[in-house]
C-alpha cells in the first residue's frame, strides 16, 4: 500500500467545500420552490372565491330579474306599479334612465322583495322601464303607436337587475325585455 501524496489531499479537501455549497444551493433553490407553489396555491384559492362570488351575484340578479317578470305576466306588480322608485317610462328623447350610478339611489330603485336570498349579503335591486307598446299579429302598422290598437297591442317592459355575490366583490347586472299582450 502506498501513502496518499500530498496532492490527493489537496484535492480532497476542496471536494468537500464544494459538496457543501452545492447542497446549500440545492437546499435554497427547493425552498423557492415550496414558497412558489404556497403562493399560486393561495392565489388560485383567490380565483376560485372569486368566481364563486361573481356566480352567486348573476344567480341573485336572475332571480330578481324572474320576480320581476312574473309580477308583469300575473299583473300584480303593485311593487312597482305607479311608483316613481323603480318604474319608468322610456322617454324616447333622452333613452333610458339606466346609468350605473342608479344603484346608489335607493328612491330610485326596487329592492326585490320576494323570498329571501340567503346566500348573498344584500337583496338584488331593479329597476323596471316602460317600453312603448308594440303591434303583434293582427294590428296594423302604426296602430299602437297612435293609440288606436286593438287588443294585439303589447306592452313592453325593460328590466334591470343588480346584485352582489357573497362578500360583495363580485358584482353582476342583467337586463331582460320583458313583452306582455293586454
């Protein structure tokens, strides 16, 4: 057996410092890592209660919006019926009254009163226009218009609804066209 020279020791002693500052980079780079995945984790759980939130407002808007509608089909939408808070008549110089900034004048909107949502933090609101009427089947051209229209007459209904979702982060607004025959 021979003695280890002088420089295989030389050479052993650098090996070691250098497995050293190769595991510490290893080790610093698979913390980034972990640190990386725990924030797109967290991001994506924020994404997530995000689109729950924004579902949960276009559900409550559309039940609002059907409440609404059935209320004009039965003719009991005494809710709005003759009140200026939330029935309109469409003034065909300026157009509709709808602006985004509505929602924040409560004399000039509907709060939907029908069965309670739970699931949302506030009830939806609406506001309803009235369309002038239009001829269906049977009138002739021009006939609602000039008031002389039969029966065929329709009314039209323009209804807008507004509601938040859960945490109210989410928002969402519907509008439907609503046509009844007198």
């Amino acid at each position: 057996m021979t003695a280890p020279s002088h420089k295989s020791k030389a050479f052993a002693a650098r090996q070691r410092g250098a497995v050293l500052f190769v595991s510490l980079i290893f080790l610093l780079a698979l913390t980034l890592l972990g640190v990386m995945m725990a924030r797109s984790q967290t991001t994506e759980e924020r994404m997530a209660q995000n689109d729950a939130n924004h579902d949960m407002a276009i559900e409550a808007a559309g039940t609002a919006l059907r409440y609404a509608e059935m209320n004009i089909a039965t003719g009991t939408y005494s809710d709005f019926e003759g009140n200026t808070a939330g029935l309109y008549q469409l003034d065909p110089a300026n157009g509709s009254v709808y602006t985004s900034a509505i929602w924040n004048t409560p004399a000039a909107i509907i709060t939907y009163n029908g069965s309670a949502l739970a699931s949302v933090p506030t009830q939806p609101q609406l506001i309803v226009e009235q369309l002038p009427p239009v001829e269906v089947k049977g009138d002739s051209l021009g006939a609602c218009a000039q008031g002389v229209g039969g029966n065929g007459c329709a009314q039209v209904f323009q209804i807008t609804a507004h509601a938040s979702g859960g945490d109210q982060t989410g928002q969402a607004t519907l509008r439907s066209i609503y046509m009844t025959e007198n």
